[in-house]
C-alpha cells in the first residue's frame, strides 16, 4: 500500500487512507476527478469501480494513484492537481474563503447533488437577447487565445470586426468570412508602439493588446447591420492555453478554474466547455457548469438545453 504521507492534498479534502470501517455518515457528493494522465484505482464501499469522463467523487472514495499517474479534482477553491504515487480517501471540503451567495451558489454547483442543482440555479433575466448570442468571450477573459465562439446557422459565414473600445488609433482588426470558433493571437505579443492606421488589420496579422477594452461585432457575410455584439476586457496575466490542443479533462480543468473565481469568467469557461468532444459535453461536470454559465449569463435557450440534458441522464443516476 502506497502511503498518502508522501504527498498531502488540501485540508478538509483529502484524507490518509483509513485503517478502520468506513465513515457512518452517508457518503456525499465531494467533488469530480479528471484523469490527467493515466489511470487512477478507485474504490466505494469496499468495492472497485471503473473510472469515467469527468467521474463525480463521493465522500469515503478511496483513490490510488501508481507511479505515473496524475489526477485533477475538481472542487469550489478551484482544480486540485496531484501525482502518483500516492493514496487517499476522499473527504468533504472546508470552506477556506468568506461565504457569500455568489461562492454558496458555485458551491451547490459542485457539491450538491443533481435534483438540488436543478431546482437552485437561477437564470438571470437579460435586458435584451439576441438570437446568435456571443458566447465567449465575455466580460474580463485572461484566457490566451482569446476564442469568439458564436451562434451560428449551419452553411453560413460571419465578418467580424474587433476594435478597441477606448483607443481609437488602435486599427481594428477585421476578419471576413469566418464561422465559429475563431482564435486571435496572444495580447501580450502585441504592444502599445502601434501607429493609427485607416485600413483594418486582418486575419494575418492580428493581435491584441494586453489591458483593453474590446468591441467585438459579428456581421453575416456582406451585410453592413451587425447581427451581435459584445465587449470584454484582456488581461495582464492571460492563462496560456498553449498550442497543442487541449484534451478534454484539460478543458475542463481550466472551465472550473474560471467558473471558480470571483467574479467567474464565463466566456473563458464556455470557450472550453463548448469545444468538448461529445462524451465530455455528455458528462455531469460539463453539464453542471454549462447551466451555471448560461444561467448567470441569461442565454434561455442554453440554459433550458442543459438544464434538460442534466436532467434526463442525471437527476436519478446513482453517482
């Protein structure tokens, strides 16, 4: 047996491996485990069980991992990143910031269970809703490249225009015939020594600049009225998400990294969560976290589409 000594989790979520009878108390949804690298071993009340997508986590789970093996636990503080070899039992979380209903709100999201989710996620009203929504990027993104990923109609094509909210001399950057999703270069590549020019940057060479507001508008092609629009804001300090493409439990890891902080970057964590494979987009975290997303962003449609799913293949399931 592999001692959990050599490595310690979080307080309050990880525990040694008991040397005694299972806890009394009824064992409770603790969080979700992405399998990083490898396979982790898991056990439940004395029994093993196959590991699966973005596998919910109940208190009293016993978890090995060999040499090698690397998993991801996915809690409110945020993602929680731990190698092999080690083994422990999992335990319920201890809040380690203030209470507010913004985090009692994300907290039900990954800690309660399914019919409590359902029933407890709002979705917030929306002054004025589009029908191709701007899903992400939203608000403030660090996320690098910043992805624009849009309602689309199959067969068509969009122009999109991104200019700079409060930095007229900044050209904007103009991209024609386009669909969803669409990745622009690193802010930080970019630097404040641009000269004002009249013609508009285009896919070749566009780039963003770090700290700036953005409009971005999304035309069908030929058309002068833009059919959505948005703003959001770069940041200083971009989570790079490299240029290799991101597995699945990648994208997830960094979906509930955004949604974890406060306030959430809800377009950072769309970009991931609406660029996952079929059987992720299916499990119980992407759907969990797409509800909580579309509802405080209030996209009706999204939400209802989630809240549905989650229901039908979840609100009954057995963890």
């Amino acid at each position: 047996m592999i001692a959990s000594s050599e490595t310690s989790g979080p307080p309050g979520f990880l525990s040694p491996p008991s040397r005694g009878k299972a806890g009394d108390s009824s064992p409770a949804l603790a969080g979700f485990l992405l399998a990083t690298t490898g396979r982790p071993e898991l056990q439940r009340g004395g029994q093993s069980i196959e590991p699966r997508a973005a596998m919910p986590v109940m208190t009293g789970d016993r978890v090995k991992l060999l040499r090698g093996v690397s998993v991801s636990l996915v809690v409110p503080s945020g993602p929680t990143n731990l190698s092999g070899p080690h083994e422990f039992t999992v335990t319920r979380m201890q809040a380690d910031r203030t209470m507010t209903p913004e985090i009692d709100l994300w907290t039900t999201v990954l800690l309660e269970p399914t019919a409590t989710v359902l029933a407890r996620m709002p979705l917030q009203l929306q002054r004025s809703a589009s029908r191709f929504p701007i899903y992400s990027p939203q608000g403030y993104t660090r996320r690098v490249p910043v992805t624009i990923i849009w309602k689309t109609e199959s067969g068509k094509t969009y122009d999109l225009l991104i200019s700079s909210a409060i930095n007229p001399d900044e050209p904007a950057i103009s991209l024609r015939r386009v669909t969803s999703p669409v990745h622009l270069p690193d802010p930080a590549a970019s630097t404040a020594r641009r000269t004002s020019s009249s013609a508009p940057r285009t896919a070749g060479n566009a780039g963003l600049t770090a700290d700036t507001l953005y409009r971005v508008r999304i035309f069908p092609s030929g058309k002068q009225v833009p059919m959505a629009e948005t703003h959001f804001q770069t940041s200083r300090q971009p989570v790079e998400t490299g240029d290799r493409p991101l597995s699945a439990e990648q994208k997830l890891e960094l979906a509930s990294g955004a949604l974890a902080e406060q306030p959430p970057r809800l377009g950072d964590a769309l970009a991931e969560l609406l660029t996952l494979s079929d059987e992720y987009a299916a499990s119980e975290l992407a759907l969990r976290l797409k509800l909580y997303a579309f509802g405080q962003l209030g996209l009706k449609d999204e939400y209802e589409s989630a809240r549905d799913e989650l229901r039908n293949r979840y609100a009954s399931a057995a963890p």
